[in-house]
C-alpha cells in the first residue's frame, strides 16, 4: 500500500465584490464561531479524507462580510472527474443558524438535575442545519454553511472537483473551489449498516409542536422529513410506547400510551393497537424497521392507565412489581399483546423495554414475560446486571461502565444486541448544543472500539417548546433533549453521529479485509488507534486526535501527523 501524501493547496478565496468585501472560506466541519467573532475563523481544507462510494461527506464554509447582503444563496455545482460526474443533486449547500443554549457547568461531570433561572449563562450557538432556500446576512457576522455530498455507490473513484457558490441581490456571485477523492470502496446502504444505533423517537412533540391532531394524516406528513434524517443514520428501532407516560411526563411534549386498555364493566380487558399499528407501519415505511422497542412495564411513577368502560375516563392503577395487581395487570396485557404481534409478524422483533430501572424490579417484571409468554424479547437501558443478563436480548449499559469480556463475546455469538449509551450523566463526551461537535463522532468509535454493537441515546426529536430559537430545557443542559428541528431540520450534532457511523463501518469493512488478506500490521495500527478511545485520553486531549488518527488509518495514510 503506497503512502497518500496530502499536498499543500489554497483552501479559501477572499474577494472584494463591486463596494462590498466578503470573505468566503473552508472551515472544519467541528468548528463553531461566536456570530460576531469574525476575525477568529481558521482556513482548513475541506474534504481531506478520501471518502467512499455511498457515503455522506460534510465540511463547512464561512461568510462574512463588512456589508449587509441580501437575498444571499448557496448551491453546489456538478462535481467533475474528466468526464465522469456526480450530479449536483447529491450535493447540497444550506445555511447554519444559531440558537440560544446554556453553559456547561464544567466543575461538575454530571449535568443532571433541574436548572434555575439564571444559575448558567446563556449563548447563542450554531448547530440548526436549516432549510431557508435564502436568508440576509447582516454586516460583520459569522454565517457558517453546511456542505454535504453523498458519492452515489457507483460512481466511478478518483479526485473530483467542485464549487460553492454564494449569490444575492445586492452582491457579485462568489465561488469557492473543492475537491474531493472518492476511494475504490463501497459502502454499504445505511439500512444495512451493523452498526446499532436508537435514539427514541417522540412523535407527540412533532404534534404539538405544529397544532396538529396527533396521528391525522397531516401528522405523519410531518414527521416523515424528521424520520428520514433518522433512517438515513441508520436508525434500528422505533420507539413506542405501551402506557401513559412511561417516564412520568419528564420532556416537554409526555409520551402518551399507543395502546388503548379498557377495563369493561364485566371485569374483562380489552386492547386497541390501532396507533400502535399505524405508528410502527410508517416507521417501516421510513426504512425504520428492525426492532420495535415498547416501553415500558415499569414507569418511573408506578401508574399504569386505562380506559373505564363503565365511564369513558381514563384511570390509573397503582402497583408496584411483584404485587398481585401488577401481574394481573400485566399478565392479561402480555398475552394478548403477544397474540397480536404474532398476527402482524411483527412478535419476533419487538421488545418489552425498560430503562434504568432497578434489579428487583427487572426481575418481577421478567417473572411475568418468562410466566405468560417466555419467547418475548426484553430490552433494558441501564446498569449491568449478572444475575439477568442472559435474559436481555437488548442490553445497554452506560458509557462509564464496561462489559466483561467473556459476556460480550457469548452475545456476539447469540447474535444479542449491546451497546452503551450517554444522557445528562456525562458533562463529555456529550451531545448537548455546547458540546464539541466532534464528541458525537468521538461516541460511535467508542462503542466500536470497546466491541459493542452501537449506541443508544433517550432522546432524538422530543422538543422544547420553540426549539428553533431557544433550546434550553427546565431540566438539563441545551440540546440533551434532541438532536434534530422541525421539518427536517438536522443538526452538526446529528451530521457528527452519520459521520462517526460511517467511519465505524468502513473499519469494520476494512478489518475483514485485512484478516482475509493476511494484514496483520493494518489490523495493529487500527488497534492502536482504537485504544486512544478512552475516557483519560478524552480528558488530557480531546476527542480530535483520537478521531484524526483512527480516520487516517482507515484512509491508507501511513503517516499520522497533525501537528
């Protein structure tokens, strides 16, 4: 293999247009200026790695300008490899907007807990990839604009080259030139991906959030763009919920039950699934459909709801695991729910999931399953438990905890699903608006390199209540609540995790490349790399030179320098 040596070259255009100066440059993609700091951006080039066929490559620009511009547009031009291209419709060019977060409380790791007016200052971040076909520019602002290529999988490799172009009313076109190298490697389709990856859904914050009744028509047409952003991350599980408020209503927008349970006047139960039915049929559609995760049988506050029949209002049964009430109540459902699932061939990849609920209450819980239907799968985001975790289809543990080696390796081979996950509990790595954006990527190599299947994060979509202009959270640090905006609205966290995904992919790919072939030394570097993914490397150094080198072993360089 022949070392790739990265040459020198311009990386940013600055020009004086008719009485108006602006200045359009590459960034990094994990950059982030305060909107009036114009004189701190740091030209980089764009696009250094080689990317594959399939994948989705980022990077950023940055334009400022001395005047107020107008009507200002972005596009991407065809990208050209002799008379091979990549339409300009794989490519797109939006603007990045800022929005209102709050400050880590850096003399503290955990971020957990409620935050009162006033005890954290208060910034406006960029992190909205937006959808604005135009937008005005206001003088001597940082306006950072996101680029994204997917390399369509049989596009021919070799070195491309391309152009951004920024247009307006009252300003000459402005072109800022990229290449950009396509390896002779495919990357498989995200549905296809092994990596798992589930953050939970919330569709009831898409409805309010646009006054709609939840699960009308016009509901799902607004959730497809937000859920098409998820399925092209590769997304595995959907999330659903099996009664009223599973986690005691703690996000702006509660969960509510998509299963209706009736107790008739006779004594007798019965069950309706038809939102269940149509949540679960869209999500197929979306190209989200490997497991269906239903929480919860134990909620945090203990209650369990129901319709009566007798009066037509929804009541609650308080009981805790264990007690006679509890097994009644979940007995008759797990049957019956059990005999639906089967009708719609869905039984054998859906999951009664918990999350971080204690041993004792688990193993009530599992009592019942293993009693009434003992071939059901169980979930459980939590803590790692010895004494059940044979009967956990779907283990999650969080990121500070460790898996024994023994136990990983039997649920590789039983084809079980473990990974870790991260909430308000890490200060970093993280994925709230004010964290590195580099963090999120830094994440999915962690869990490829402590050999888990993916990672797990509690909340994708559930809303504040104008995400688009304040994203801070009664309850814990800006952004812990989502991760993506209204109508389709992705964020640079978001990119970060497809972009940490993909790079987890190809290293998998390469592996067992490099074990057919006999590589042993690509296999050792990778190993190396993969070592640096540690929390006390995280704290002495960030999570950039980890990343750096792990992405130039999987590029073929030979030589990791970024001094």
């Amino acid at each position: 293999m022949k070392a790739i040596v990265m040459l020198p070259a311009a990386v940013g255009i600055a020009l004086s247009c008719s009485d108006t100066d602006i200045s359009l440059v590459w960034g990094g993609s994990d950059d982030r200026y305060k909107s009036d700091d114009t004189e701190a951006i740091v030209e980089k080039r764009p696009f250094e790695y080689p990317v594959w066929k399939g994948e989705k490559a980022c990077a950023q620009a940055f334009l400022t300008s001395e005047t107020d511009l107008q009507g200002v547009e972005v596009e991407v031009s065809v990208l050209k490899n002799g008379r091979h291209r990549i339409s300009a419709g794989m490519a797109e060019a939006d603007f990045v907007e800022y929005v209102m977060a709050d400050v880590l409380d850096t003399t503290q790791y955990g971020q957990c807990g409620f935050r009162q007016p006033g005890q954290y200052d208060s910034l406006m971040l960029a992190d909205i990839i937006d959808i604005a076909d135009e937008k005005d520019v206001p003088k001597n602002t940082v306006q950072p604009i996101w680029v994204s290529v997917r390399i369509p999988a049989d596009a021919f490799p070799g070195k491309y080259s391309g152009k951004l172009t920024v247009s307006g009313d009252n300003f000459r076109k402005t072109v800022l030139p990229f290449e950009i190298t396509v390896d002779d490697h495919t990357l498989p389709a995200p549905s296809d991906w092994k990596f798992h990856l589930d953050l939970w859904q919330n569709p009831y914050s898409v409805a309010r959030y646009h006054n709609v009744e939840p699960w009308s028509d016009e509901h799902f047409d607004l959730m497809r763009p937000v859920m098409k952003i998820l399925a092209d991350a590769g997304q595995k599980s959907v999330t659903a919920t099996i009664l009223d408020k599973p986690w005691n209503g703690q996000t702006y927008d509660p969960f509510g039950s998509m299963v209706t349970k009736t107790r008739n006047a006779d004594g007798t139960w019965s069950y309706d699934y038809t939102v269940f039915d149509k949540w679960v049929e869209f999500m197929e559609e979306a190209g989200i459909d490997r497991q269906i995760n239903c929480y919860s049988m134990i909620p945090w506050s203990l209650k369990f709801d129901y319709i009566d029949g007798v009066t037509g209002k929804t009541e609650y049964i308080e009981a805790a695991p264990g007690t006679a009430a509890y097994k009644a109540y979940w007995s008759l459902f797990i049957s019956d729910f059990a005999a639906h699932l089967r009708d719609k061939g869905w039984f054998d990849k859906t999951m009664i999931a918990m999350d971080e609920r204690p041993l004792d209450a688990m193993q009530a819980a599992l009592d019942i399953i293993r009693n009434v239907e003992p071939d059901f799968k169980v979930s459980l985001a939590g803590s790692f438990h010895e004494e059940i975790e044979g009967e956990l289809y779907d283990l999650c543990i969080a990121f500070k905890e460790s898996y024994p080696e023994d136990v990983l390796a039997r649920r590789h081979r039983d084809d079980m699903v473990t990974t870790l996950y991260t909430c308000c509990a890490e200060a970093y790595p993280n994925m709230f608006i004010a964290s590195p954006p580099e963090e999120a990527a830094w994440l999915m190599w962690r869990a490829f390199a402590t050999d888990c299947d993916g990672y797990l994060r509690w909340a994708y979509n559930s809303w504040t209540e104008s995400p688009l202009e304040d994203a801070r959270f009664r309850q814990w640090p800006a952004g812990d609540c989502f991760l993506v905006y209204p109508e389709g609205r992705s964020s640079i966290r978001m990119e970060k995790i497809i972009e940490g995904i993909q790079d987890c992919e190809k290293a998998r790919i390469l592996i067992e490349e490099w074990a057919a072939s006999g590589n042993d030394g690509m296999i050792e570097r990778l190993e190396k790399a993969l070592a640096k993914f540690n929390f006390e490397e995280l704290t002495a150094r960030g999570a950039t030179p980890a990343l750096e080198e792990a992405k130039s072993v999987i590029a073929g360089f030979f030589e990791y320098d970024r001094e």
